[in-house]
C-alpha cells in the first residue's frame, strides 16, 4: 500500500525485474490488466501475457491486428481500438483468443472506454463515437459527437457517474 498511503517518503522504489525477451515489447503502445492477464497493444498485435508470477511473466498468446493503438477489457471481451477503428477479441480461452470480424470504422479511434452496454472510444476529429456493444461480436455506432467540430483530436475518454448523471469527459489533443 506504500504507493496509495499519501506519504511520498515511504515510496522507496527499486526495479525487481526487466522482461523483454528478445525485443518482444519493443514498441509496446498501450497495457490493460485483467487479473493476472496483461494486454499488451503492440504495433500489429496485441500480445496476451501472463503475470501470475510476477517474477516470470510469460506469453501465452499473440492476436495479429491491424495498428491496435489501446484496449478495454470488460468480462470476456478485449475492447481494442485500431487503425481500422473499433474491434473485439473473445478472451475466454486466453490461449486461443478470438478476433471477431465485427468493426466499428473510425478513421482514427485512440482510446476507448467500456461502460456496461456501451464503448466509448476517443475517435480524433470525429470526436467522441458511442457504440452499442451489448452484442460484442455484433456491436453498433450509435452516434458520434463533436460538438459542432470543437472537438478536433480527441484523444482519450473517461465516463463518470456523478450524483445520478454519466459524463464523458474528453481530451482533446488540440486544446478545443
């Protein structure tokens, strides 16, 4: 708990261990943690590894993509934001993860944010693209919002839940 108890002096850190067998996370984008699964985005797949013993990592799977830029994970599905734009990988079997063939196109989606039935995904100029993924393998775009081109890059999405009312605030890489 020594990073969460408010008290900087405490927080003596040291490396424990450095994993990159043969360059295998060079290029490494983006990390989701699901247990003790890390999804790791890399430049044209996704990499499954397995942090059960955090001294010995281990690679359990690799799902070839597309550009994935960043992930969700939400139950049994990889939410996974791509050059393409949005897509889902069945992680039930993490040995033998499953790309589905469904696609939400985005010209550019960076980040996505997953809330119960819907994805939230950072989408660059389009701004802000809400997407029905109550059937993952089947998901759809319900809108897409800019705020009458205000919203220019944006470039990540966080949905919060204040006093019975749901924000999604959005960063915007241009300032807008």
């Amino acid at each position: 708990n020594t990073l969460q108890d408010g008290e900087p002096r405490n927080n003596d850190l040291s490396r424990a261990l450095t994993w990159n067998p043969d360059g295998l996370l060079n290029g490494v984008r983006h990390i989701t943690l699901g247990g003790s699964i890390a999804y790791l985005t890399m430049p044209t797949e996704v990499l499954v590894v397995s942090l059960e013993n955090p001294m010995q990592p281990r690679l359990i799977s690799r799902v070839a993509m597309d550009d994935p830029r960043a992930t969700a994970l939400q139950f049994r599905y990889l939410f996974v934001t791509t050059g393409n734009g949005l897509q889902t990988v069945d992680v039930t079997n993490i040995e033998t993860p499953i790309l589905s063939p469904s696609t939400i196109e985005l010209g550019n989606a960076k980040r996505v944010y997953v809330a119960r039935t819907y994805a939230y995904v950072a989408a660059g100029a389009q701004g802000l693209a809400v997407v029905d993924v109550t059937r993952p393998d089947n998901m759809r775009l319900l809108q897409t919002y800019n705020d009458g081109g205000k919203i220019v890059d944006a470039h990540d999405v966080v949905v919060a839940s204040t006093n019975a009312s749901l924000f999604a605030y959005v960063a915007d890489g241009a300032g807008g």
